[in-house]
C-alpha cells in the first residue's frame, strides 16, 4: 500500500485539467448491459472505481478495453446474471448492474453492497423500484436474488432523492412495456448524462435533471458512442485547493455551472472566482471567512465536498457549522483533521468547526475517498510533513492527484508504505 507524503505551505498556483466524471462513467458503463455490441465511452478517468466496474462487466462476460482514456465495452459475450460479493463490496456502484441484468436477462444474483466507512448504505429504494416494474427479488445470504419476465412500466416515487436508485430505475424501465414516470427523481448532471447515453442507445427518455423523469420502453437499444462530462467534485477538491493555499488556480475542461453551490460559498469566504466557458480561476487569499453550509441534493452543496470544505473552514476565522443532510454521520476526515489541530465538535449530523491559524503536519489515514481528499487539502497548508496511509481510497476517484497537485507547486509524492 502506498502513502501520500506533502510538506505544506506552498500556494499553488498554475493550470489543472478536469477528467471524467466518477459517477457519470460508472452508470454508463452498466447501461451498456442493457444491448449487445461495441460501445466507445471516451473522457474516462484512470480510477480504481472504473477498473473494479470493468471487473464486473468482464464477470457477467462483457470484454472491456481501456485505451488512454478511451473504453470500449463489448457486451456481445455476456452470458452471467451474477455481481459477486468479492467485487461488489469493494464498490457500492455495482448494484448499478441490477437494473440492466433484470431488463435484459430477466434475472440477477447482485451481492448486496456492504456499509462505508460512514455507515450504512441502504438500497431499499432500488429494490422497491425494481418490484414496481414487475420483478420479483428476494434477499438471500446477502444477495438480491431477481427474476422478471417482460418489466411493466410503472409510475414510482421515491420517498428521498436518490442518484443511484434513480440511475437504476432509468436503466430498467428503458426497456419495460410502456411508460415509467419517476418522482422526486434525482436531478445531478451525471442523470442527465446516463439519460443523454441512454437515449443515443435508442430509449427514449425525458425529463432527465428535472424531478420528473418519464421513459417510454422499446423493445432494444443498440450499443452507442459517448463522451462522458467533467468530474464536478474533482473540480471542487481543485477549487479547495486553490483557495485554501491562497493560490491561484485555473481549473480547465470543467462544467462552472455544475459547481455553482460551491462557488457561491467561496465567494462568501472572500475567494476571488472567476468563471469562463469551460474554466474556473481560483484566487486563493491568506485570511478568509468562515461560512455555514448545509449539504443537499443537486444542485444544493453537493455531499461529495463536504470534507474539503470542511477542511478549508478550519483554517477559516470564525466558526462554521456544516450540516450533513445526505448521509448519517458522514464526518470519518473528522478525528483525522483533529490530529493535524483543527478544532472540530460533532453534534449529530453538524460540525461545529473553530478557527485555528495553522494546521500542523501529522500521519493520518485515509478511510474513504472524500474524507481522504480532505486530508489530502489540509496537508497542503499545514506545518511540516503529513504522511496520508490508505491511499488506495484516494486511488478510487482521483487520478494522478500528486501528479497534478505536484504541477500546481505542491511538494507531494507518493512512497511506499
Ligand atoms: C451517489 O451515491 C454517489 N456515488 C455518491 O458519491 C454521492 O455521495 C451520492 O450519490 C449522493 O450524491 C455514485 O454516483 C457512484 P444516494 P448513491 O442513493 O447513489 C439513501 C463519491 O464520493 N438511500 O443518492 O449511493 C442514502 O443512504 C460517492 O463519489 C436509501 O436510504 O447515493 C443516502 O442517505 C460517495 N436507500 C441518500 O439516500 C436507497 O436505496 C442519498 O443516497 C438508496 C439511497
């Protein structure tokens, strides 16, 4: 295993360019179950998440070939029904493969996926979908056992907005009998991508990024060609960084709008941010404002950058209280930035974070990929090393990030644990 090493204290200042996004490839790379052929995904990220989905393609017998940042998905040879637990507990997103195996098989053994490292992780809502639309699926030693003849469209609501059950239902219901309508569906851009692939495959959805989705079943779709969005949280973690190192950052190939929430919070920090087409310029300065902030669906604060910001405010003067709507206790970055001095008190599902001028250098463990890029902002304005183990969970959402950070003035490496 390796670990990240900074030395803080450099602003960063230069040019990043943005990837793909995360949780827009990973939908897309299962709605490819849903036909037989050759699709071509290209602006795909080197992640680890992207290689575990593939693992899991080439398990049900799809073959998946990754060239620079071009995949190719051939689903000619599926011939499995089965997401093993080994794979699927090493990523949640696996159950996304639920809804195409039940629409185009007619049947799926899917292991349930474990917790995280902030507890658990429901999919009460995907399986209640899946059963509105006419399947029958039983838990069993921890699997989703499925069957389904012809899916049936059906007008679902889901009871809290929901990105992957919402994906999951999408995906299913293209190929059902009739029209499905979704409610309180959730509206992230990576919806409307997966609902734009879905579409060039032959569905026909629309409403994708509003609360209502409807999609009216066909008989087949056809596999497709499609360029996958920027990542927004990789974008935002970039923003954090230019801000909380008094930087200045020009953040390339990135969708401004699409991290709205964020932008408006950092101005109210005192950042400088400037916006263009595709870019965003962050100018960073040494004393900003704390701010409150309460995570929500698109396009409220996105929960994915709750830990960088949280990060950021407790280098900020005054006392910021962040309130986590999404996920129960999702705070694991928290005793990791309290080792480094931050001043931080949890009451239920708020951070009450205090100001400290300066964080100190200290070795911290990463325990999931926000949490860890957290970690990973902090290092880069406290005094002396911080040493980040477990960096594997970087690894699943962020390529090259010392590479990156290292191009931007950060003195990074990555050694050996
Ligand atoms: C997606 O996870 C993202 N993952 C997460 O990003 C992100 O944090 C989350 O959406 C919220 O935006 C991918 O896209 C691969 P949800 P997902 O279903 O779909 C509850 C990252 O860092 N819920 O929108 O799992 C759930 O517990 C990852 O890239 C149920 O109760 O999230 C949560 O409280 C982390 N039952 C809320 O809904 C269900 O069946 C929203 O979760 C499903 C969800």
């Amino acid at each position: 295993m390796d670990k990240i090493v900074i030395k803080g204290g450099r602003r960063l200042k230069g040019k990043v360019k943005i990837v793909g996004a995360k949780n827009a490839v990973l939908p897309v790379m299962t709605a490819c179950l849903l036909c037989r052929g050759v699709s071509v995904i290209e602006n795909v990220p080197r992640l680890r998440d992207v290689t575990t989905m593939g693992k899991v393609l080439e398990r049900l017998g799809a073959r998946v070939k990754f060239e620079g940042d071009t995949l190719q998905v051939d689903t000619s040879g599926i011939n499995s029904h089965e997401a093993p637990y080994e794979l699927v507990r090493t990523m949640r997103a696996s159950i996304y493969v639920l809804g195409p195996l039940l629409a185009a098989q007619g049947k799926a053994r899917v292991s349930l996926p474990g917790g995280c490292a902030w507890g658990p992780r429901p999919v009460d809502l995907h399986i209640r979908a899946m059963r509105e639309l006419g399947a029958d699926l039983e838990i069993e030693h921890g699997y989703i056992l499925g069957k389904a003849g012809k899916l049936k469209g059906a007008t679902i609501r889901f009871s809290m907005s929901s990105v992957g059950a919402t994906a999951n239902t999408m995906m299913a219901a293209c190929r059902a009998s009739g029209t499905t309508v979704i409610g309180n569906a959730a509206k992230e851009p990576e919806i409307i991508a997966l609902a734009e692939f879905l579409n060039r495959m032959g569905a026909r959805i629309k409403g994708a990024g509003t609360e209502t989705i409807e999609i009216e079943g066909v008989r087949k779709l056809s596999a497709a060609d499609y360029r996958i969005i920027p990542d927004r949280i990789e974008t935002g973690t970039y923003m954090v960084a230019g801000a909380i190192t008094a930087g200045d950052i020009q953040i390339e190939d990135c969708v401004p709008e699409h991290v709205d929430a964020l932008t408006r919070k950092l101005i109210q920090c005192g950042i400088k941010i400037e916006t263009g087409k595709h870019s965003i310029r962050v100018k960073g300065k040494r004393r900003i404002d704390s701010v409150d902030m309460v995570t929500a669906p698109y396009p409220g604060f996105a929960t994915d950058m709750q830990a960088q910001f949280m990060a950021l405010m407790a280098v900020a003067r005054g006392n910021s209280i962040i309130s986590e709507s999404i996920f129960k206790d999702r705070f694991s970055h928290v005793p990791e930035l309290r080792r480094m001095g931050a001043k931080i008190k949890i009451e239920a599902n708020t951070a009450h974070v205090g100001y400290v001028r300066r964080l100190s250098g200290a070795p911290v463990m990463a325990t999931d990929l926000r949490a860890s890029a957290a970690l990973v902002l902090a290092g880069l304005i406290a005094d002396g090393e911080t040493h980040i183990s477990r960096v594997y969970h970087i690894d699943r959402g962020y390529e090259a990030i010392e590479r990156k950070l290292g191009n931007l003035g950060a003195r990074v490496e990555r050694v050996p644990e």
